[in-house]
C-alpha cells in the first residue's frame, strides 16, 4: 500500500538523509489537485537543514500565485539566497488523479533534469537564477521529509506517494525508462541506490538501505503503483538472480520482459 497525503499534518520524517551533489531521485506520484488551478502549495519531498537554512526540492509546487509551477534542485535562504532550482509548470509533469512516475538528475554544476513517466521534460521550465550550482550547499545533518514541508506543514503532497528512491549517480535515460515502466530501484544500479523508502503501509516506513526508521505522521493507506519488485519473480516463472553492480540484470529485465509486454 502507498500513503496518501492529504492535511496539514500528513508526513514521514527521516534525519540524516543528505543528498549527494551528484546523483538520481524518483518517486511514484498520485496527485489528486488540479495542476492549473491548485491555489494551495504542494509537496513530495524537502530535505532541509536549519543551521545552514539550505534545502533540497524535489517537487514543490507553491501555487496558483507562482505561475502553477513546480521547483526541483538546490535552494540556500540564507542571507547569500542562492537559488538553483529548476522551474517547470506542474501541468507538463503530473496529472491529476494519475499515477506519475516522476524523476529528476543533476550534477554539482551542471544541469538539472526533470523526468515524468521516463521522458525527459526539462525543456518546458527554467532555472530561477539562471544556473544550476549546488557545489558549495551543505545539508548535511538534516531532516528529510516526505509528502510535507518539514518545517509549518503547510505543503501537503495533496496525494500518494511510493517507491521514494536516491541513487548517488546519474541514471541514464534507459534506466530512468524502466522505472517509469515499473521496474522497482531495487534492481538499477543497486550499489549506487543509497535510499529506497518503497512506503507499503509499514509502520515505520524504513529506508531499505540504510535501516532507519521514519516517523510516520497522518496518512491514510492508498492503493500502491504497479512496481515489480525481486520478490515478485517467482510468480512469473523468472528464477531471481542478485544484479550486479552497474544494472546489467535490470536492463536484461526490462528488454526481456517488459519491452516485449510480456506480462
């Protein structure tokens, strides 16, 4: 089961989560707001770091009153204000009452891109300074929350939200293609996944990775997105095998079977 985010106070909490300067996050989002009229903000995940008042978006939308639009990437509110977002209409990434496989990339000082359901989306938007430079951010020591902002609670996903995922490298379109086709992160890259929080209904809601817990605040179960997971291959008659560093077996996976529809 996926959680579904739809008050003030909905949310999962998880300290020390920091993302790296170059690397891969996707998640599975169900919005059930209207993506050209939502006058309220919205949220899947911030991590944020108070000491340094730095973030980390990975799709805030701040309203109507914003131009309808939603913010990935690095943002510093400090008295420097060094803003390296990314900005793009939220109607050219999700839709409403729709499963959305939502991903974005980016490196320290090159580009940020913005992928929904496998394909690239980044030419609809722009970046609210003109430039991505998270180089010189450190959130470091910091809470990530999911399906809120972390700090008023006042930018509630609106939704559901699963398969919440970082990898620490930048994934290829390729791969980004059989996540959105519902191959579980479980089975891209594995050894640079450092943070897969598939949210099934779990008490704790633990990041698979590294064994911590969540702290889990409101919510209400929702049905979970199609993801096939290891654990799922013996019912479809494919022996499982461990994939090896680099995603060999994931993508044998995804040509073999589901490029083939062979479901």
């Amino acid at each position: 089961m996926a959680r579904s985010f739809t008050s003030s106070g909905d949310k999962i909490t998880y300290g020390t989560v920091s993302p790296p300067l170059t690397g891969t996050v996707h998640a599975w989002y169900y919005p059930t707001w209207n993506t050209t009229t939502e006058a309220n903000p919205r949220m899947v995940a911030r991590t944020y770091r108070v000491s340094t008042l730095g973030l980390f978006d990975f799709c805030t939308y701040n309203g109507s009153g914003d131009g309808n639009s939603c913010y990935f990437g690095w943002y510093n509110s400090d008295a420097s204000y060094v803003d390296s977002r990314y900005k793009i209409p939220a109607a050219s990434i999700v839709t409403q009452n729709a499963w959305t496989s939502l991903a974005m990339t980016w490196v320290s000082t090159g580009a940020t891109l913005v992928y929904s359901n496998g394909s690239n989306a980044t030419s609809g938007g722009s970046y609210v300074a003109g430039s991505a430079n998270c180089s010189s951010f450190d959130i470091s020591g910091n809470t990530n929350t999911l399906g809120n902002n972390p700090g008023d609670g006042s930018h509630y996903a609106g939704g559901s939200l699963a398969e919440y995922a970082i990898w620490n490298v930048v994934l290829s379109a390729a791969e980004l293609s059989s996540l959105a086709a519902g191959v579980s992160p479980e089975f891209i890259r594995p050894a640079s996944l450092t943070v897969y929080i598939p949210i099934l209904g779990q008490s704790t809601e633990p990041n698979y990775r590294s064994g911590s817990a969540g702290t889990v605040t409101g919510t209400t179960s929702s049905a979970h997105p199609r993801v096939y997971k290891p654990y799922g291959l013996l019912q479809l008659g494919i022996p499982y095998v461990a994939p090896p560093a680099g995603g060999y077996f994931n993508r044998y996976f995804y040509e073999q079977h589901i490029a083939r529809g062979s479901w």
